[in-house]
C-alpha cells in the first residue's frame, strides 16, 4: 500500500480512460503480458474467427457507385468507426483524401483520412478507424482528433448501434452482417489475442484504470542491466531483459477480481476526484466530508508480486534483517515470467528501494512431453511428477530435469529419461555399498601399494582434481546441466567402470592407503552430487560414516 501511495503522489501512477484488454467471460481487464497469442488459419470459418471481409462505404455526394472498400477482420465493429483510412502516397485513393463517407447500415458520415500508419499491401488498402475497439485506432484517433463510439459491451455483446444487432455477441453479429450485407469474404490468417485463463478472444475496451508510468522506471531498470548491477542467466537473456524493457509501455494496474490486494484509492463522491490512501481515511481529502467511495478493483498480481523481494523484509522492521538479505544473491523463476515478474521486480525495487532487488538472475526453461511439445490435459501428454516420485524415486525426478539439458532451455520429459536417472541412483548404492564391504572385510594391511597402484591412483587423483575445478567453475556460474553431466560420465563410466576395476586387487590384497583414497574421492563425489540427488547421497554417506553423520554438514 505504500509505495503505491508513494507512486501515486511521485506522478507515476495516474487514472485514465483508455483502451485495455477485457475478458467478457471473466469480467476483467489484463495488461499486455497476460495476453495470450493464439493463430489462425487462413482457412478458419466466419464463425470460428476467421476471415477477411470487404465492406463499401458510399461517397456522400458521389456517385451512386462511387465508393471506397475496406478490408477488415471485424465487421460488426464499423458501427463505432470514426473514419476510413488510407496512405497519403497511395495514388489510388488522393482523390478521396478529406471527402466523407457512409457508414452501411446506420448511414452516418465520416472523413476519409491520411496516416502514414497504413499498410498498403493489406486488403484494398484501405482501412476503417475504430478508436474504441482497436489499440492501433485509439492512437490514429489521438493523432487526428477523432472521437468514436463504444459498440461492445463489457458483457461482449453489440450495443449503441440502434440496430437489430444490439444484444448479439460479437461472433453472431459478425456472421448476421456479412450475410445481410452479402459482403464479399476472403481466406485471412491472423493472430487473435485471447485471455490467458479461459483462451476466450479478449475484447479492446474503453475503461477507465490506474496505469503506471512505465518509461522513467524501465530505463533505470535497463540502466542496471547494461551496468552489471543486474547479470542474467543464461546470458542470452540479457539482450530478452534489455528489449522488454526497451518496449514496455504504460502498465495497466487495476483488476476487477475479487482475489487481490484492493486498490487504496477512494473517490470524493462531490467533486468525483480521487485521492489515494495507504489507511482507510475518516474523511474525504478533497472536500473534508465523509462523501468518498472506496475503487472496488483489485491490483495486478504481477504488481503486488513486484514488491515481494523489500515488501517481505520491510514488513518485519527490522533495519537489519532488511540490510542483510536486500538484495538478494540470486532469483530463480522460469524465462516465461522474466516480463511479467523478473523485469517488473527489478523497476519497482529500484524505485522503492534505490537497490536492485537482485544481482543475479537464473532462468530455468519450460518441461514439455517427450516430443518437446507443451503439456496440457486436452493433449493427454501431461506427466504426474508425484507418480513418477512413487515409482522411481525423488532423485531421479530431480536429476532428469537437469541430465543433458541446454541452461534456460526446455527439457522434453521421458520416462526412459528418468529410468535413467534410477538407475544412476541404484549405482551410487552400489559404489558406496562396495566400498563400505571393502572397509569392513579390509584384511592386514599391505605395507605399500605397488607402483602401478600408484600410477592408477595419482591418474586418478589428477583426473579428479580437474573434475573439481570444472565443478565449482560451472557451479558458480549457473552451468548445472554441464556439472550434473561430468559428475554422472565420471562417476559411472570413469570411477566405477575403469578405476574401481583397476584397484579391486589391491584393495583386495588389503590396502588400506587405496581403500582410503578411493573412499576419499567418492566422498566428494557425494557432496558434489548432493544438490541434484540429496536422497541417495545422504543415505549412501551415513553408510559410509555412520548415522549421526551427514553429507551436508561435511
């Protein structure tokens, strides 16, 4: 509450009357990152969304042919259109350029205009303008002082047009007005902007909203970035990081959901101006009377999430604790919300804080089917990870999301992967079990290993030592697939394959200095494995050095 206060009075946060992304079906607005990109194909039905369809609109004081076609996807939203519009270099249409035209059906007139902002090359080149149901036509209309009319409801239904299509859902009116208009329709791939939580089309609406000024927060946000006070992992996404900041525009705050922090803003019921209060204020700020209404809407989750690295550690009170764990070392989340979450921590934390509230950034990437397709339940591709814990084991799960994986990049989940993995876990057990039967029936002791003992152990003392150094290098540098990889090809395919089977006469023979340096190396070898298979290494190490031992405190 009160850094949004704080925003609020630095200037940062305004109320505005614009266009924003509505659910009719879930009954609210959403920014730009909760928008959901969905294709369709160029042979989709009128009634499924697709489509492209040509409507004439008729000269006023032309001829009783003389008109102008315009190429839209949506029809039934011409009733709002405030002007059609083409390039002002496009020699096929100079001599419409200023003249006015009817709108079909409601026959009200409009300008043709000229704005760069056309493309030429769609439709006929020649589109209409919809300032109240398109965002691209909701800043032409800015540019042109033009004014439109809101034809869809909050509740996805025509309204305003006077017309037999109010009432009608978007999809009904568009396939009732082609056909009673007998327009001509043709074959159009697009991409349709649904909502993110029921895939329903989402409608651009005019409603009135808390924004927050983006610019001066993003460039000091994208100004740690470039400096170092920020690092990302894997480094690809720095320039990812770098270009959303570079595009946000301002970020649209309010929701009308019930589950969510309630905006702290309060309207004079007199004067109809708001004001904005951290506490529940006794009287009205602007007038001193009691008149004032609370705004019903609800924050942004991704706002109330931005503040979670300071808001946690300031609710405590304690100076201290604050200064110790702010920023923190690394945040670790999915590349899918660096946007949504990552970018928006790192503008609100700068700007509550002065501090970034993180220095490093690890992204980890998506788990998809084994085909390296999306899991969902309409697919029948969805894994039960709790299942596969039952079957194999917690530690396979764990190691096959990491075994043989790109840093950031998605992992394709197969079962073979993770029998895998069980396997890997079987064979630690036996390593440990192994050796643990060699220390227990360890014979007397040889005075000294033979020179080729020796000669096996020192290749494998220095094969380790590398081992080590690239561990710790690829550790501290967020590389955890390349660290499980040299573990898992060391341990199974050069330490139980190939050195295990060189000493096991010595050892045999009783050599306690052999048992004692293999022991020594897998011990290691535990600790380093420890953070992706914790289960199996902590086990196998209290087998190893007893029960009240553990391989974390090692």
């Amino acid at each position: 509450m009160k850094h949004s206060k704080k925003l609020h009075d630095d200037g940062l946060v305004y109320r505005d009357n614009k266009l924003v992304n509505y659910c009719c079906k879930d009954g609210t607005s959403f920014s730009d990152l909760e928008v959901v990109d969905k294709e369709i194909a160029e042979d989709t039905p009128i009634d499924a969304e697709g489509g492209l369809f040509f409507i004439n609109y008729q000269v006023v004081n032309g001829a009783q042919d003389d008109a102008i076609t315009v190429a839209t996807t949506r029809p039934e939203t011409m009733f709002g259109d405030a002007a059609v519009m083409v390039h002002p270099s496009d020699e096929r249409y100079q001599h419409l350029i200023g003249k006015t035209v009817r709108i079909p059906v409601i026959h009200k007139e409009i300008p043709v205009i000229a704005d760069e902002y056309v493309d030429v090359a769609f439709g006929t080149g020649a589109v209409k303008v919809t300032p109240l149901h398109d965002f691209n036509d909701f800043e032409v209309a800015k540019r042109h002082s033009l004014t439109g009319t809101q034809v869809i409801g909050f509740d996805g239904k025509i309204m305003n047009t006077g017309t037999k299509y109010d009432g009608l859902r978007v999809i009904k009116a568009r396939t009732e007005l082609a056909k009673d208009l007998q327009l001509v329709v043709a074959q159009h791939k697009k991409v349709l902007k649904v909502c993110y939580k029921c895939g329903k089309t989402l409608e651009p609406l005019p409603k009135e909203q808390w924004f927050i000024k983006v610019r001066p927060l993003a460039d000091k946000a994208k100004d740690a970035v470039e400096k170092g006070a920020i690092t990302i992992y894997p480094k690809r996404f720095k320039q990812v990081m770098l270009d959303w900041l570079d595009r946000f525009h301002d970020w649209n705050i309010s929701r009308q959901i019930v589950w969510g922090i309630r905006v702290p803003a309060y309207k004079c019921v007199t004067s109809g101006e708001w004001f904005v209060s951290v506490n529940t204020p006794a009287a009205c700020e602007k007038c001193g009377a009691c008149a004032f209404v609370q705004d019903e809407d609800t924050f942004d989750t991704w706002f109330s999430s931005s503040q979670w690295p300071f808001a946690t550690l300031k609710a405590q009170h304690n100076p201290e604790l604050f200064n110790y764990f702010y920023p923190t070392t690394v945040m670790e989340t999915g590349y899918d919300i660096l946007p949504a979450w990552v970018v928006r921590m790192s503008m609100i934390g700068l700007y509550a804080t002065g501090k970034v509230p993180f220095t490093n950034v690890y992204l980890h990437g998506m788990v998809r089917d084994k085909k390296g397709l999306k899991m969902s339940k309409s697919k029948g591709n969805v894994v039960n990870p709790l299942a596969m814990v039952e079957k194999y084991g917690a530690d396979a799960l764990r190691a096959t999301l990491v075994f043989q994986t790109t840093p950031g990049g998605d992992v394709n989940f197969a079962e073979d992967k993770i029998v895998g993995m069980r396997n890997f876990s079987n064979k630690l057990w036996n390593i440990g079990r192994l050796i643990k039967t060699y220390a227990d029936n360890a014979a007397t002791p040889a005075e000294k290993p033979s020179t080729e003992a020796q000669e096996i152990l020192k290749e494998l003392r220095n094969m380790h030592t590398e081992l080590e150094k690239k561990v710790h290098k690829n550790m501290n540098t967020y590389q955890f697939a390349r660290v499980f990889d040299d573990m898992y090809e060391f341990v199974w395919h050069q330490f139980a394959d190939v050195y295990i089977e060189r000493l096991k006469e010595p050892v045999r023979s009783g050599n306690i200095e052999v048992l004692e340096e293999m022991k020594k190396i897998f011990s290691v070898d535990l600790k380093l494995l420890h953070p992706f298979m914790p289960f199996v290494t902590e086990a196998v190490w209290k087998e190893l050095y007893g029960e009240d031992t553990s391989v974390f405190d090692a």
